[in-house]
C-alpha cells in the first residue's frame, strides 16, 4: 500500500486554512477528523501532477463548505513541488530504513 505523504500534509494544512475565511471553530475532535480524513484520502492520491486538489472528504470532515477548493487551487500548483519532494524524502528513508532491518535480520 502506498502512501503520499506530502498530499495528507497538505490536505491538512488546507482544510485548517479554509475553515478560518469561513469561521468554523478548530476543536480538538474536528482536528482528529481532518487528520484521520487525510490520511486515509492519502492512500488513494494518485502520483499525478495536481491530483492533491481533489480535498472534498477533508473539507467535508472539517464542516467546510467545497467553495474552499477555490481558495487553495490558485496556489496548488506552486506547493506541488513541495509536496513532492516530501513523498521523495518519505520514500526514501523507509526504503533505507527497510534496507538497514533486513541487514540486521539476515534476510539477505
């Protein structure tokens, strides 16, 4: 199973930034909504440019309304970038992390 770990972020981060603009209060349990929302959106991130954008579960988790798309996809294109390297770096130190494991367990 293959995580983008970079899209949970950012959907994250989204979802928080535009439940401010429409005044919906940040509790504790509707931040453990986003963050478990997220994730789980995460998982099915296709690796395609722009594919982030499509938030609808996060907002809908956080009691945003979808008119918040809007605000974030003006600068969706330039967090791409970032996004991307994140799941690069994420990928890679589970892979080294995986190769060091093996190495100690004598799977080789």
């Amino acid at each position: 199973m293959r995580t983008s770990d970079g899209a949970a972020i950012l959907q994250g981060f989204n979802a928080v930034f535009v439940a401010q603009p429409f005044g919906v209060p940040l509790t504790p349990a509707l931040v453990g909504a986003i963050f478990l929302s997220a994730l789980l959106v995460s998982f099915s991130t296709a690796g395609v440019l722009g594919s982030g954008i499509i938030m609808t579960t996060v907002l809908g988790a956080a009691g945003v309304p979808l008119e918040g798309v809007a605000l974030v996809a003006g600068v969706d294109r330039f967090t791409d970038g970032f996004r991307t390297a994140l799941d690069v770096v994420g990928n890679t130190a589970n892979a080294v992390l995986l190769g060091r494991w093996e190495d100690r367990s004598g799977r080789r």
